[in-house]
C-alpha cells in the first residue's frame, strides 16, 4: 500500500512538473515574441523619423483665393507636418497656388502640380477638393477645410473614398448656428441667406438649413448667386422679404465678396451672422463655424504619414470640428441688440 500510495504521489508530481515546464516554456517563447515585435515597432518607427530627416519633400498647396481663412488652414497643415518631422524650410519645399476666387482656374493648376515633382498635393476649399477629385491622376492628394467631403466628389463613405485621395471634413453646425441667431435676436421668424449652387458644400449645407429652419417653425429665404459681386443685391432682394437676419454660410463665393453682403446688412439695418468667424473682422454681429487651423493640423498630420510611406486609401476620411463663436459688440450696440450673460465670454470688440 505504501508503495502504490508512493508511486502515484511521484506520478502525480511529475504531471505538475511537465505542466509547470510547459508554461514557462510557452511564456519565454510570447515573451521573446513580443519583444521581437517592440523592436520591429521601434525600429519602423526609427526608420520613418530617419526617412523624415534624410529625405526632402515638396508639397503643392492649392487653394481657391487668398485671404486670412486660407492662411488659418495653410498654417495648420504645415505644423501638422512638423508635428510629423517634415518642416518647411528643413526638409520642405511648399510652392502654392490660388485660382484668385475663380472656380474655372482650378483643375489647370491641379493638373500642373499633377504632372510636376511635386510628392503630394494639399487643397484647401470645397471647390479645389471637387476639381482634384477629377483631375488628379498621379499625385497623392490631402484636403482640408471641406464641408462636406462626400458631397464634394470624394468616395461614398469615411473608408470607401478615392484611393489616391484623403482628408478633413468639418460639417457647419447648422443648428448652433440657429441656437446663436434666437439668442441674439429673440423672436425671430425669417432668415435671409444666399449661396452659389456650383459649390457642392453650399448645396449640402443649405438642404440641412432647410429642414432645421423648418422644424423650429423659421423660414429660410434663399437667393442663388453666380459671383462675389452679386452679394449686395442678393441682401436688397432678401431685405425686401420681410426678414430678421442675414446668413453669409460657408460658401466661397460668398465670403469673397463678403463685403457686399455685410453693405446690404448695414443699409438694411439687419443683424449679419456668417459661417467663417475670420470674416467677422470685415463686418456683422456674430459667426459661429469651425476653427480652420485646428482642422488643417489634422490634415498635415495625414500628409505627413504619406509622405513617410501611407497609402492614402488606408487612410479613412477624418472629421474635425472644433467650433469657434464670436459676437461682435459695436456691431450689437450699433443695432441695438442686447448680449445675453451666457454669451459674454465670446464678445469682442
């Protein structure tokens, strides 16, 4: 008894043994696997930061027109680069080129930059992203500064877009935008706006104000524009409408001749609120949009991975909406429009 009691205790020890060996020999093999994978890890990475450094790169820019929100999107895309080692300067060369607001000149300096030295083309505006979405056929292309990417030309989806192609969206919020006017002008029934129909973001937008207009019981006066001239009589027309507000959104055309609209708002004495708050400086009381430098760091940072060696079909469209709000104050004195406390801290002068 004593013996069978022994040999099955030494069998039984020699199972736990055998399992125990099993499991540290198991574990040093994922252990020794995992570091295998950190140095791989480490060393792609090394070898990404030393490509960054060792190379040079050139970058084509293409924007609609020149102005402070095309500088704000500018600027953001070259500190997304640097935040990815590539610095204008260092080892960037930036050459960049504006239509000058016509929309007709931009597939010609696309397809320019399309067939030169260039290693990835940038546009800023809904209108370049629309023309690259059918002009480019050799280049690796980054937007920003888009509205609405999808309604632009630029895939189906976040994952399913263009192979050569990726970038920023940043949808206006239409109905922040409305929240803003009630505060701002209690009781209001009617809103004035204008927009260019050749702009797929303009379209976009305006189909959605529609329907948030409609659902809080406010109508939306609408008059269509061809050119950056026609922004003053587009407001005399909306003036005559019986409206509260007029609404520059979004649109390129109409922060162009941006002047205009703000001209016909004076004269009409109407509160004149506008999508891009870098054209509240020219005049109105109030924007609300996104901030277009933040959206073009996001969009530098994918340029970036690309020139490193991302394909920019793996690369999903991203959406990047850092909202900005600003009142201006002599512009609400000026038409005597009292500024709610909960507003207060988004006053300027």
């Amino acid at each position: 008894m004593r013996s069978f009691a022994a040999t099955g205790l030494w069998a039984a020890f020699k199972k736990l043994a055998l399992g125990f060996a099993l499991i540290v020999f198991f574990s040093a093999i994922l252990l020794f696997s995992d570091l295998a994978h950190r140095k791989g890890s480490s060393a792609s990475l090394a070898n990404s930061q030393s490509l960054s450094t060792k190379r040079s790169f050139k970058a084509a820019i293409v924007s609609i027109a020149p102005g402070v929100s095309t500088d704000l999107c500018v600027n953001g895309m070259l500190e997304g680069l640097r935040q990815s080692g590539i610095s204008a300067g260092k080892n960037l060369e930036v050459v960049r080129a504006d239509a000058q607001g016509e929309i007709i000149n931009i597939p010609a300096i696309l397809q320019n930059y399309d067939v030169s030295d260039v290693d990835v083309i940038m546009t800023v505006s809904t209108p370049c992203l629309s023309a690259a979405c059918n002009k480019v056929k050799n280049k690796p292309v980054v937007f920003t500064c888009v509205s609405d990417p999808i309604a632009a030309g630029a895939g189906s989806s976040k994952t399913e877009h263009l192979p050569f192609l990726t970038g920023v969206g940043s949808f206006p919020q239409v109905a922040h935008h409305l929240d803003l006017m009630q505060k701002l002008v209690p009781g209001v029934s009617a809103v004035g706006t204008m927009y260019n129909p050749a702009e797929a973001n303009s379209v976009k937008e305006i189909s959605i104000a529609r329907e948030v207009y409609k659902n809080r019981g406010i109508r939306l006066e609408e008059v269509a524009i061809t050119g950056s001239s026609e922004l003053l009589q587009a407001v005399q027309v909306l003036a005559g409408r019986n409206i509260q507000v007029v609404w520059v959104p979004g649109d390129n055309t109409c922060i162009e001749g941006y002047e205009g609209a703000v001209k016909g708002a004076r004269d009409a004495h109407l509160p004149l609120f506008t999508d891009i708050c870098s054209t509240l400086d020219r005049g109105g009381l109030a924007c609300l949009g996104f901030n277009p430098h933040d959206s073009g760091i996001a969009a530098g940072k994918l340029a970036g991975r690309i020139l490193l060696g991302a394909n920019p079909k793996d690369l999903p469209l991203e959406e990047v909406m850092v909202e900005q709000k600003f009142i201006s104050r002599s512009n609400a004195d000026q038409l005597n429009i009292s500024i709610p406390a909960e507003l207060s801290a988004y006053v300027r002068p």
